[in-house]
C-alpha cells in the first residue's frame, strides 16, 4: 500500500477534502467498524502524543456523513475507524471538526513553547508529551522550581504577543546535520521540523498555529516532580479561557460566601482548616472522657457489653475492647459514630465475636467481619437498632 498523502502537512488550516478510497474492511482490531484507506487524507492520526482529528466522510456530496471514530498511522499509511463502509474505488468526501484541530494546535504549539524555553533556560529536555481531549501533559527531564514554571510561563506568553510566524522545514538527511534541533526519538525516513524563529525548532509531525498570537493564551495548571524530572500540566487558548473561567467563579463564590475579598480566601480556609482540626481533637479528646465514664458504669457482672461513643480514637478503641473481653464472658462491643453512622469493635474471649456479627446482620445494614474472637467494620442504623440486633 503506498503511503497516505498528509494534506494535514500541506495546509493545516483546511477543514474538507476529497479523496479516493483504496481499501474498506471489517476492522479485527475495533469490533463493528471498517478500516478505510484513502489516497490522501486532512485527518490527523494518532501520534506524537496527541489524539487524532475528529469529523466525518461521505460517499457522495448528499450522501449522509458517516463519522470518523478513530484514525492510526502504520509505516505511513493512514487507516479510518467508521462506523458504517465505503465502496471501495469511489471518490469521497471529508470533513474535519475545525474547533477540535484548531483547539489542539493551540495546546501543541504552546507545548513547543514551553519545551523550547525550558531547554533554552535550564538545558531540559522534553521526554514525553500527551494531549487527549481532556488534558494536555509535557514531561522534562530535569527538576524545575516554582519561580523557573513562572519564569517560563511568562516568557512564553511574551512570545505569544510577539505573533512569530511558524516555519515547517522538510531538510534532506544531509541538510539535517546543520540544524540543532529537539528530537524525543531516533527518525527514519523524511524529517519534519517546526520551528518558531529565536524560541523553538523540534521535529514533529503535528499540525501547528501559523503564528504564535493564535495561541491566544498559556497557562501552567499544575506541575509536580515525575521520575527524576517534572510533568507540567498545561492549557492553551479556548481550554486555559474555560479552565480559568471556571476557577475564578469558584473563587468569587467561595469569596462571597466568606464575606471576604479573594485574595483572602486562601489564608481564610487554612486558618478554618486549623480550627477545624483542633475542634476535632477536643471532640475526640471530650468523647474518649464520656466512652470512659460509660466504661466505668458497665456492670461488672454482665455477660455481654454494648458501649456506644460520639468520637473516640479506634486504636484507642480496640485497646478497651481488649480489656473489655478479659472481663466479661461473652460478646464485647464498641460502636463510635452518631447520625445512624458508626464504626465498630467486637470482640469475644470465647470466641463468639463473628456468630454475634453475622447475626446482626440480618436486621442491621452491617458492613465488615473478622475472626471469632475479634470482628471490626461499619455499621448503618439507630442506636435502637442496633442494641436490638446485638441481643439476638
């Protein structure tokens, strides 16, 4: 099969075309589609860490459009996933979704940005990429700190205002030994680089924006330390808008209900995140003071105990437990919680702790088990219910 013309290459900006179709068969890779091969195709496959075009073809102008489910590249040829056939030998037409395309080359010409500075700035080297649908990833092999992440971010979009134009060069092999160019892997056959003049000159095989204005915007969303290096998580254009958009009406919402300005939300919540955490600690501190006092009121000569406590620490819990059962013959329990929710302890130096369990179950929403003398879980119910079940 001769390899797919890639009108992608020629004109990045096209949304249809037409093209002859070579070969349509059931697909034994993807059950319930046809593999299409055409002669040239504007559809973008799956490579180079980026997710492939999406869009439709039709056997004829007013045929109905039959949608392009996935599209992969193998030693130069360019195979559809449809969900219905073409006749083979028929001229086609096909339509890209431009929103999509244009939305992943703003992401891709933004990660050659960043890539390209951080290898300017800090000698990193870009060793993976991943741009899907729903999030886009570069990964360097060097530790970046917050101020390089900010530093670089702001210098990309300085290039973005600058509006540089976009060259694609296709070198000779001879030729490629006169450019310095980033490169992840070892390429056969026609080398194809994209460069921005001054910042960036990578081999990629990817549709890019004509000029760095088109990227419109670049955001860091995330970064953390990945084998050795960082993964930066990052926006561009259409997606940064949304993502910032969403975030800044969370803030403004979080704000109002705050009654306080958002640059003051931050320190606010952790000053609430402090006080909550020592509010728990006295909670947890005033229930081990009351499952004590209910402790030193159990009756000494029962066979079967049954505590219940608002907040208690559960190591603290089992510990009791354990003392609990070396002074009573029968099933000891501790059940922690309120609101119909609790956890649980059971225990028996008889060994009784399970058989008591199993039949609590019955009338009780009980998650959990353990040993015959030991049996821990959750337990969903009213006090009633449960000191009901417990006496069975």
């Amino acid at each position: 099969m001769n390899k797919t013309i890639r009108l992608y290459d020629q004109d990045p900006y096209a949304t249809s075309f037409q093209a002859a179709v070579l070969s349509c068969s059931p697909s034994e890779k993807k059950e319930g589609l046809y593999e299409v091969i055409l002669d040239q195709t504007l559809f973008f496959p799956e490579e180079g860490g980026q997710s492939p075009d999406k869009g439709t073809l039709a056997g004829a102008a007013d045929a109905e459009a039959i949608k392009v489910v996935d599209v992969q590249i193998k030693a130069e040829v360019i195979t559809h996933f449809l969900t219905s056939p073409l006749k083979e030998g028929t001229t086609v037409q096909g339509s890209i979704c431009w929103n999509h395309r244009f939305s992943n080359m703003q992401q891709h010409s933004g990660e050659h940005l960043f890539s390209g500075l951080a290898h300017k700035h800090f000698g990193c080297t870009n060793v993976g990429f991943h741009l899907s649908d729903n999030e886009v990833t570069l990964d360097l092999d060097k530790p970046l700190t917050e101020e390089n992440i900010i530093f670089l971010e702001e210098e990309v979009n300085k290039i973005i205002a600058a509006n540089i134009e976009r060259r694609v060069i296709f070198p000779t092999k001879e030729e490629e030994k006169d450019y310095d160019y980033r490169s992840k892997i070892e390429i056969e056959g026609q080398t194809r680089l994209v460069e921005y003049p001054g910042v960036d000159l990578c081999a990629c095989c990817a549709p890019h924006v004509a000029r760095t204005s088109e990227i419109g915007i670049f955001k860091v969303m995330s970064f953390k330390n990945y084998k050795g290096g960082v993964r930066v998580t990052i926006l561009c254009g259409s997606r940064a808008f949304k993502a910032l958009r969403e975030e800044h009406d969370v803030l403004q919402k979080t704000a109002r209900f705050l009654s306080a300005k958002p640059v003051e939300v931050y320190d606010l919540v952790n000053g609430l995140k402090d006080e909550i955490a020592s509010l728990k600690q006295k909670l947890k501190e005033a229930g081990q003071a009351k499952l004590q006092f209910l402790l030193a009121n159990v009756d000494p000569e029962a066979e079967n105990v049954l505590v219940f406590a608002d907040e208690a620490d559960m190591k603290n819990v089992r510990d009791i437990l354990n003392d609990l059962c070396t002074k009573h013959a029968g099933v000891c329990a501790i059940f922690v919680g309120s609101e119909n929710k609790y956890r649980f302890v059971m225990g028996s130096a008889s060994g009784k702790a399970a058989e008591r369990l199993n039949k609590m179950k019955e009338s009780v929403a009980i998650r959990g088990g353990g040993k015959p003398n030991m049996a821990e879980g959750s337990c969903q119910g009213s006090e009633e219910e449960i000191r009901a079940a417990f006496q069975v």
